[in-house]
C-alpha cells in the first residue's frame, strides 16, 4: 500500500514548518496584578497569559480557582477585571500595551 | 424582488450560505460573534504570517483558504458584521444582537442559523482545576494565539477530536504526555463501506494518528481521566480504564504528570436561538444532544427559519458547506425551492450531503458514551460551574422528586449563571436520567442567550422596532 508510506511521511514532514510565536518578537508588555507580563500583537488576554504559565485567572464566589477552560467565549471561566471593568473575558480580549489586567475575586 | 436573509454565524456553513443567498441576488446580514471569519473549524490566526497554518492538515488548510477568501471577497456586497452577539430570536423572524455596549433589533425574510457546536466534557473530581481545558480550546489557542497550552499535555475523551489535538500539539513542538480515548479505533473501522464515503478525510484522520504514533506518544485506549491531582493547578491526572458501562475497572488507574489536561467528549448544538424560535427539535446525543428537527433544504418548523450545518447535528466542515450553500439558496427563494429546477442547480451539494452524511454517523458511533461516564462525578464534584452546584446537590434535588432540567434549574440554580448553561446542561440532564427521570427534556430557553449589559438593553434606538 504505497499511500500508507505517503500518509506516514506527510504526518512527520509538517512539524519541522510549524512555528510558535516567542515573546521576543515583536511583542509589548501588559500588567498583570502589577507585573508585567509580555504579549504579541493581536493576542488575547488569556493566551499570553497562558505563555507566561499564569493559569488562576479568577477565584469564585467559593473560592475556587478557575482559568481558561473553552478558550473561545462561551463558559464566562475566564472573566477577570481589565483597565478596572470586572467580567471581562480573558480569552476574549486582545492584549493591548499598559493594559492592567487583575485576577477577579468573587464578584468583582 | 430580492429577499433578504440573515445569517447567524461565519463557520463554514455561515459563510457559504452567505455566497450562495447572495448570488441568488438576496440582500444578507452576517452577524458573528468572532473578529474575523472562519468560525471554529476554520479559526484565524491572530498574525497569517506565523503559526497556526502548518499544524493543521493540507486539506483542511486548502478548504479553509478558499472559503474564507470568497467570503472576504463578498463583503463589501453584503452587511457583515463581526463581534456581535444574537441573543434572542423570535418565531416571527424578529433577532436581537448586540455589539459591545449597544444592541439593536434585525428583521427579514428568512433567518439562516449556522451556530455550530460547543464541547462537552464529562465532570470529574478535579476538573475545575486551572489547567484543565476543553481539547477544542487548547487547539483554538494553538491555532488562533499560537499558544502551547502547557509544556506536558494530556489529551483524552472520545472521537476523532483527541487525537487531532495530540497530533497538532506535537506539530506545533509540543510534549503530549499521553493520549487516552474512550473506544478503539477498531470499532469505527468495522464500518468501512460508510468510511470509505469519507475516504478524504479519514485519510487526514490517519496522517494526524501517524504523527502521534512516530512521535511515541503512550496511547491508552479505553482509558479515561478520573481525577486531577493539584490545587493551585493541574499537577497530575488519574487515567483510568473503564468497561463498556462506563464503570471505574479496579486497579487500572495510572498517574500521568502533567500540566493541562485536554478533554472532548464530543459536541453539544448550539440549538438555543432555534428553540426560544419555538422550532421543532429532537434528540440524539452523539449529534449535538438536543438539534433542530431540518428537512434537506434546512428548513425547520417554523417558516422563515432555517438551520444549516452542525447545528442542525454534528457532521463536519465539509457537510456544512454543502449544507450552507442549500439553506442559503432556499432561503433566498423560498416560493421557488418546489420547483425541479431548483433542486436540479443544488444536486451537487445534495449529493455531496448524502454521501459524507453516512460517513459522519460511523464516526459519530466513537461518540456514543457509556452512561456509567456520569457516575465519575463524587459528591463534591462541582457540575455547574458558574454557580458552584455539586454533584450532590443534583443528585439531593432528584431525590426530592425534581427530574425535569426547569426544575432542576429552579431548585439548584444549575445552568442560571453567566454561561447560560452551555457548559453544564447535559451534565445535569444526563445526571437525572441516571436517577430514573424517563426523558429529561428541555430547558425553556429564554432571552438572554448571552449575557447583556442593562445599558446595552437600554441603547435600543425605538426606531429600529
């Protein structure tokens, strides 16, 4: 079955063209909880967020932690308070220099 | 007289019932949540240039290519308006959207719902821990953000979706730390007449196994995650091999270190805007859970509206084009779809829909789940996410007798919060037939489909009733 060979090799060849985004290019910095945090234009909240390993992004009326769970808009997980707007989501959000990005806790 | 038609979404099958309602001369409105089009299947990336683009397959990527470009082409021709939200939709044709701090009131013809599908995931101790995401969410991160979701990652549930993840997280440089899927891949492939109706994509199914098989990832099949071990965030999780109910087999569990663990279980329709229509619905699990009932031009029981794509039940990209193309013809010349020489100039995208239409339920038996699944939910295990509602707290209110999800909802408050209960409806519903209710049923939907600021409400300009 030659097309098996094929799809073997067509599987492996496209990892070598992939490329993830750095923080060193081209990126700006934004606030979160007073540090600075570096992200790439057109990148939401949520994903540089992510890049920098900061995953709690709010803590429930119950105390739970709780960060990105869909990534696309429609669980409310990753709702944080942005420029002092609470509920704002996280993976929503396009990062924007000097924004100040806090972790929500409880209702606000 | 040209019609005009309003379309929901900007998926696959949005954007091609945009093309075709257009060049039937109708005047079309596309409202979409996103910033660009694409929708999930076909999300942009954030910079084209960079990322995204090489991890998928080549089929898919040429697919999304054109599509996106004939739209993009169209857009001066039509109203097309991104970022904005339908939030309610009455049986009359009447769609209430929002855009950031305003909302206004659209009417015509015919209304086209393309609004796909959501993930589900089955609760388990654990899952609400910073780290566990849906799979579909960490691809959409690699996809859209370039964005590895963590430096060790888990991806499990059932479907073709896990192991799609798996493959592009590696593609993309990633480490995944196992891949555990609910069935083997032998159960589909006994269905090999209907595969080989989709022999194009299987073939990309199979180029994405083969990068998960030479990158040596431990695959574990049968096995499903059944705790996550950490508190500030995902620091291990529990895999676990379970039986054909869906049950815990003793003694199987294996820890796997990690930091993300990614789940699909499947999709759910995003069926709300057909319901509080007052369309007709019915139910199949595997396809969405509750989805509009739609004959073969997607039109539904309420005249005027049509739902086209995986919303009307879960069959792919390529079903959806089809399926966009057909709705939005008929909805541009509603009195003329009787005619033979309508279904004549569609015959293609019929065809097309039959053909693939039998590929997609032999995948959809990988997304058939053991109801024993349910059961991986202990007492404190929280279900509804938004307002905290346990396990037990469910399973207190279906003692007391409360069986139907309005009750259910009233008494628990699970599926009232911020999500409108996209995340945990069919949790709660599969929890209660767990406790004997005969046919959970529906929730009644009401407006607000998404959350709307009171100023939003206010900003409606009267004139625009």
């Amino acid at each position: 079955m030659v097309w098996w060979r094929d799809v073997l090799r067509r599987g492996s060849a496209n990892k070598a063209k992939a490329t993830l985004a750095t923080a060193s290019e081209g990126g700006f910095e934004f606030l979160f909880e007073g540090r600075p945090v570096c992200a790439q234009t057109g990148q939401s909240v949520g994903a540089a967020l992510l890049a920098s390993g900061i995953r709690t992004l709010r803590i429930d009326e119950a105390g739970n932690k709780k960060g990105l769970l869909c990534g696309i808009g429609y669980c409310f997980e990753c709702r944080c308070v942005i420029d002092g707007e609470p509920d704002r989501r996280a993976c929503m959000v396009e990062a924007r220099p000097g924004m100040s990005v806090r972790r929500q806790e409880g209702l606000s | 007289m040209p019609r005009s038609v309003l379309i929901v979404g900007a998926g696959p099958a949005g954007m091609s019932a945009a093309i075709e309602a257009q060049a039937r001369s109708a005047r079309v409105i596309v409202v979409d949540e996103a910033a660009r089009p694409g929708g999930q299947i076909y999300r942009q990336t954030y910079r084209p240039s960079t990322g995204g683009g090489a991890i998928a397959d080549s089929g898919e990527l040429a697919r999304k290519e054109r599509l996106i470009g004939a739209f993009e082409r169209l857009c001066d021709k039509i109203d097309y308006r991104p970022s904005t939200a339908a939030f309610a939709l009455f049986g009359s044709g009447e769609l209430h959207v929002a855009n950031g701090a305003r909302t206004e009131v659209l009417h015509a013809d015919s209304v086209v719902l393309t609004s796909g599908v959501r993930e589900i995931a089955i609760p388990f101790p654990g899952w609400t821990t910073p780290g566990v995401m849906y799979a579909g969410g960490v691809q959409a991160l690699l996809k859209a953000q370039s964005v590895l979701a963590g430096r060790r990652i888990v991806v499990a549930g059932a479907g073709p979706l896990p192991i799609v993840v798996a493959a592009q997280l590696l593609r993309a440089g990633g480490e995944v730390a196992s891949l555990a899927t609910l069935n083997s891949l032998a159960a589909t492939a006994r269905e090999l007449h209907a595969l080989w109706k989709g022999r194009d994509i299987v073939l990309e199914g199979l180029r994405y196994l083969a990068t998960v098989i030479r990158a040596g990832v431990p695959r574990l099949s049968g096995f499903v995650p059944v705790r996550v071990q950490g508190r500030e965030q995902v620091e291990s999780v529990l895999l676990a091999r379970v039986d054909r109910d869906g049950s815990i087999i003793p003694n199987t569990e294996r820890e796997i270190a990690c930091d993300v663990v990614a789940v699909n279980y499947g999709f759910a329709s995003n069926s709300e805007l057909a319901l509080m229509a007052g369309v007709a619905m019915r139910h199949d699990q595997p396809s969405g859970g509750w989805v509009p009932v739609v004959d073969e031009f997607g039109r539904t029981s309420v005249p005027g509206i049509f739902v086209a794509g995986d919303a009307a039940g879960l069959r792919g990209a390529l079903v959806a084009e089809a399926e966009g193309r057909i709705a939005g013809a008929a909805a541009a010349e509603r009195e003329e779809i009787k005619s033979a020489q309508f279904r004549v100039g569609l015959s293609q995208d019929l065809a097309q829909r039959e053909r693939l239409v039998a590929f997609q339920s032999a995948v959809q038996s990988m997304l058939r789940v053991p109801t024993g699944l349910w059961r991986l939910a202990t007492d404190d295990t929280v279900v509804c996410r938004c307002e905290n509602v346990t396990a037990s707290a469910l399973r207190d209110a279906f003692a007391a007798g409360h069986l139907t999800p309005n009750t259910i909802k009233r008494v628990t408050r699970a599926g009232m919060g911020w999500c409108g209960g996209r995340t945990c409806l069919h949790a709660v519903a599969a929890l209660a037939e767990l406790h004997g209710a005969p046919d959970a049923g529906l929730m009644t939907p009401r407006p607000l489909a998404r959350p709307v600021t009171l100023a939003a409400l206010a900003s409606l300009d009267a004139s625009s009733r």
